[in-house]
C-alpha cells in the first residue's frame, strides 16, 4: 500500500508540502513493533506518550509519522491530525478494507461479560451459525482458537481479526478500558449486551459514575437498526436503558420487573441452574449445567439475543442445556481425598460474593480460599473483598497475584495491612501462589472446598517456587508429588 491511499480517510490539520506516496508495509502505535516502512501513530495513552518515542522508531525504519503534536523537521514526514486514536482507527479500517458485514455482537458489564460470549457462541455455533469470538480468555476466528492478551484487544488488531474472519457473526466482549481508548471506533454493533456494573477499575475512571460513562459509550456504536439488550441485574442496567430511550435507541430489557420486556422467574441453583423466562406471550423452562444465580442472568441475555437473531427457543434451550462451560469460571477438579478445589477469575466483590454463594448453594461445609491482590489494579475494591473473604470462608490465604512491577518486599508488606486492618484470625499470608494452593491441600479433609480466585486460565506472569505456569497447572502438579515439597 502506498501513504496517499493510507491517509485518504484522515482529517489532516498538516502535512509537508512536498509529500511523496511513499510504499508502507504496516501501521504501528507501539514504539518496538516499527520495522522498515511503517507508518507509526503517536497515542498520548494513560501512562505513555508516542509521541516521545518518535526519534526511536525513526532509528527503527519508519516513514511516516502521525501525531498530534505540532512538530516539524523531522528525518521523515511528520502528518498532524486532531485526534491519534481516532486516526489509528481509520487507518487500521483502510489498511483491511473489510468488505463483508458479519453481525457485530458487543458485550460489556463488569462481571459475566465472558460466560455470556461464551454461551451465546455455544447457542448460535449449535444452530449452524458460525461464530467469531474476541474476548478475555482467548479469540476464536474461524473455529480456530488462540491466546488473547487483552479483553478488547487494539483497533488495529480488532480490524484484522474481523478481517480474517469468515464466519457469520462476530462476538466481541468490550472493556471500559477499551471504550475509553476507542479501540472500537468505526465499528457498527447489530447488538449491544449490558450484564451489569458494579465496583472495579476505579483506579483507572476515578469513580463509579465514570466508570458507567466508560460502559455507556458501546451503545453510542449500534447501527441504526441496531438493538440494545439490557439485564437490569443490577441498578445500573435501568439507569442505562433509561439514558439508551432518552437516544431513541433501540431497547429489550431482562430483568425481575414486570416493565422488563423478559422476565426471569423462579431461579434455582441447587445442583445446576434453573429458571423461567416469560416475555407476556410466552413461558419457557431453561436449564443451565452451571450453579450460581449469575448464571441464570448470563443465559438470560444470552438467550434473548439469539431469539431475537432469530434461532428457535427450543434450540436455543437445548443448546444451554450442553454448554460446556468457560475456561478458569468456576473451574471444580475433584480431589481423590474427597476435597473439591474451584478455579474462578473472579476479581470484583461482586464476582467473589457469587462464588461463595455458588459453593454455599451446593453444600460445602468449609471453604479454603486463595486469592492475592493485582499490583497496579484497583486498591479501592481490597479491603471489600478481603471482608467478603472473612465472612463466607473457613479461613483464607492471601498470596501473589501479578506484581505488574510492584517489588515483592511491598506488596507482602501490603497483604500484612490489610489482613490486620480488614481481616481476621482465620486468616494467613503465604505469598508464594503455588505453596499457598499446595499448603490449602495438605491440610484440607474430605468435603472441604478450595477457593482459588483471580488468575482463572491466565498463565502465571511471576516465577513461583512449583514448576507451573497456571492454577489449574499447579492443582495437577501437586497431585502428581507423592509427599510435600519443601
């Protein structure tokens, strides 16, 4: 591609007067990915500026720079534009010029986002409709599965996935992080899912009320005729639909309240979940082989959205009653002592108060839970989920999560804090994540649970003292060792 058809869709406060189409090989915002013949894009981002890398990736071999600064003579040609995340966007949409228009289903909300995409993928895949999915746990493009590294991943990665899909539909779940840093801009939503909000990443958004804005802003992308699908779960799910009407958007509520457009009736989570659903004209019986009364709301929506994509309700029933599940949410690997352990990500006081539910809902006797603070996440939500932890478990131990470079020295003396300011006698500090679930082990007795909370299927980023790469990695490790490691 030449930089003139590259920069075709840009509004361009300057360029140089003696521009040349230069040949480009790619686009890049992140300073150590420029080779020979990009073109990089200075971001002003949260916690850098691309614009002071630019002599660096000049070094790097690129050709063209875009910013919004007002800089001149530079090695290379320098084009000013107003907005760098906005011009990233319409880059990435010329560079991939995606031509077919698969249905773009967009999920946000703080918890149950994953579940969600996964069970509606489930549904729409087992009524023959071939599904794209781009989301926490990993992306799967053409029923190939791979790795993600973010829950919405950059524009320009988001273009070449949709690219390279050929599938009928595409899922995306979609972060306040990643609305904030409009990594969907210039995408189109036939569909729009709001699970529900409650505390997480006020670090990031300052507080509650922006962190609902951040989560808004997907419904600014509905197409026309889109539609908005909304679980008034929780508060905020009626005070968005109520914002959505103000817009004259299109919406379809779920929830407990006769003004909902669905109704969700007469939940039971004892062995798996049960409940009903009645829209005024119809009643249907769903069953899902998960336990929890999350879980009921996750099927919900995902239901309502299938039919209203036009998937018959008794497939769609059928297709719930077989879902598989999610990698790392509420993860149980029976233990030959009789104890059972359970991996779930859970990392808001919310998704925590559901997992301790979900064991009570079962029966469990004594819970065991393992769960350390992310460096550089959240502070505001650990002494709430730590209290969570006090009230619900047997006893608790705090651990490593990711340090994100926060030394090891500070965050132990971080865990020592809040165990004495918000904590109780049952329970104990072991910062190394493998001993802590190893030492949960050793002393747990037939019927107790082990509550592992955080990480989910995420591989470890922290060298811990078990060759393991993974909660569930480490729970098979130490099954295999014939007696405690030292």
């Amino acid at each position: 591609m030449k930089l003139f058809s590259l920069l075709e869709p840009l509004h361009i406060l300057y360029k140089p007067d003696d521009l040349e189409d230069i040949p480009i090989s790619n686009i890049q915002f992140h300073s150590k990915k420029v080779t020979n013949q990009s073109v990089f894009v200075a971001i002003s981002g949260h916690e850098h500026d691309g614009h002071d890398y630019i002599n660096d990736v000049i070094k790097a071999g690129a050709v063209a720079i875009i910013g919004e600064k007002p800089l001149r003579n530079l090695n290379v040609p320098y084009i000013q534009v107003q907005n760098s995340r906005l011009a990233l966007t319409q880059l990435a949409k010329q560079l991939y010029k995606n031509e077919r228009n698969p249905v773009l289903i967009g999920v946000t909300g703080t918890n149950g986002k994953t579940t969600t995409t996964y069970m509606l993928r489930h549904i729409l895949e087992e009524a023959g409709i071939r599904c794209s999915l781009i989301g926490t746990v990993s992306h799967i493009i053409n029923g190939v599965s791979f790795a993600s590294e973010n829950t919405t991943p950059d524009t320009l990665t988001i273009q070449r996935l949709i690219s390279e899909s050929h599938d009928d539909v595409i899922i995306i779940e979609v972060s306040s992080h990643g609305l904030e840093q409009g990594r969907v801009e210039g995408l189109e939503f036939d569909y729009a899912l709001f699970t529900n909000l409650s505390h997480d990443h006020l670090n990031y958004h300052g507080s509650i009320y922006r962190y609902f804005e951040a989560k808004s802003k997907l419904f600014d992308f509905l197409a026309p005729t889109g539609e908005a699908i909304i679980s008034t779960s929780s508060v905020w799910g009626t005070r968005l639909i109520d914002k959505l009407i103000n817009k004259e958007k299109n919406v379809y509520s779920v929830g407990y309240n006769e003004m909902d457009n669905m109704n969700v009736l007469n939940v039971n989570v004892e062995f798996s979940t049960d409940f009903e659903l009645h829209d005024g004209a119809d009643s249907f019986k769903v069953n899902v082989p998960l336990t929890g009364v999350h879980n009921a709301w996750n099927a919900s929506l995902s239901f309502v959205t299938a039919k209203r994509m036009g998937v018959n309700s008794q497939k769609i029933i059928q297709s719930l009653r077989s879902f598989p599940g999610v990698p790392g949410r509420f993860e149980m690997y029976p233990q030959t002592n009789g104890v059972t352990m359970v991996i779930d990500y859970a990392h808001t006081p919310d998704a925590l108060t559901h997992c301790f539910q979900t064991l009570h809902s079962v029966g469990a006797k004594k819970i065991t839970h393992i769960f350390g603070f992310r460096g550089n996440s959240d502070p505001s939500k650990r002494a709430e989920m730590l209290e969570i932890s006090s009230k619900w478990s047997g006893e608790y131990i705090l651990t490593f999560d990711d340090l994100n470079g926060v030394k090891q020295k500070e965050m132990i003396s971080l865990l020592e804090m809040y165990q004495k300011q918000y904590g109780n006698r049952k329970g104990r500090i072991i910062p190394d994540r493998t001993l802590a679930i190893q030492s949960a082990l050793e002393n747990a007795k037939g019927d107790d649970y082990i509550l592992i909370t955080g990480k989910g299927p995420e591989n470890y980023k922290e060298s811990f003292c078990l060759p393991t790469t993974s909660d569930k990695e480490t729970i098979l490790f130490i099954n295999k060792q014939p007696r405690l490691i030292q």
